[in-house]
C-alpha cells in the first residue's frame, strides 16, 4: 500500500509543527517524526483506524489516534490518502 497525503494534510502538519516549534524546535521535529512514523504503519496495516462513524462509508474513512494526535485516511484497494492532521485539544476548542 502506497501512502498519500493531501494538500490539506500536508498543510496541517506545516501548522503542527510551526506552532509547537514557537516554543520548543526539538518537540515539533520529534512530534513531526512520531506523526509521519505512524501513518507509515498504514502500510502494513491500512484498517488500523478506527472507522468514522458519521462518513458515508465507515469502512473507507478512518481515523488514526497517534498519541495526542489524529490522523483522518481514507482507504481504498491500492491506496492510503491521509486527508487531515490535527491535535485533539482542536476538536475540544471547536477548530
């Protein structure tokens, strides 16, 4: 399986690691690290997520929890497409 991310993805893992490097380089580096080495194990095993319930095909759109991080995939035959990326505390505040 092959990963790819969207330009939404790839955008919020830009906003990541800007934010948290304000404060701490070496945290967003490794935050970034730990993020990228857990999508990478999609590869091996793509329906580790867990299914987002409210998608109009659970079995496709996935959300993986890395940490205090989300990861959201959609999950076709051949490939992984990783659409989002976002801390939790996002969601609390409504963002």
């Amino acid at each position: 399986m092959n990963v790819h991310y969207t330009p939404e993805a790839i955008n919020d893992l830009n906003r990541l690691r800007e934010f948290i490097s304000e404060k701490n380089p070496y945290a967003a580096q490794r935050i970034a690290g730990e993020l990228l080495e857990g999508i990478n194990k999609l590869k091996v095993f793509p329906k580790m997520g867990i299914p987002v319930s409210r998608a109009p095909d659970p079995s496709m759109i996935r959300d993986l929890f890395i940490g205090s991080y989300t990861a959201r995939y959609l999950l076709t035959d051949e490939q992984i497409h990783i659409l989002r990326l976002w801390h939790n505390k996002e969601i609390e505040r409504g963002l």
